[in-house]
C-alpha cells in the first residue's frame, strides 16, 4: 500500500504561498428572478432611448454618453 496524501508538514503551502488581496468592497446585488425580468422590460421598451434618425439605441452603445 502506498501512501495517498503526502505529509502533513505540506499541509497549507499553497494557501500560505498565495498573496493576500484586499476583501472589494460590497456591490448593490443586480435583482434575481421577477424583479430581474422587470427591470429589463423597463429598460427595453417603457424608457425607451432613441439615437439618431429615430432607431432605438442599444444596450452597448456610447450615445447618450455623447454630449
């Protein structure tokens, strides 16, 4: 029989070798479920955004950014 798991003086290497990072300060969580698809049916067609020449403006776009 050999041996399975390597030594105990090896135990926590890697987490004790890993360098420390600042705990991020806490985000406001995005909704889940319900509250999620409303949000995006507000966002898609309620407040609708319209760029130039009257065409709806995507989610990705910098125009109303632009000034």
């Amino acid at each position: 029989m050999g041996k399975v798991h390597g030594s105990l003086a090896r135990a926590g290497k890697v987490k004790g070798q890993t360098p420390k990072v600042e705990a991020q300060e806490d985000k406001k969580k995005m909704p889940r479920g319900r509250a999620k698809k409303r949000l995006q049916y507000n966002r898609r067609y309620v407040n609708v955004v319209t760029g130039m020449g009257g065409r709806k403006v995507g989610p990705n776009s910098n125009a109303d950014k632009m000034t």
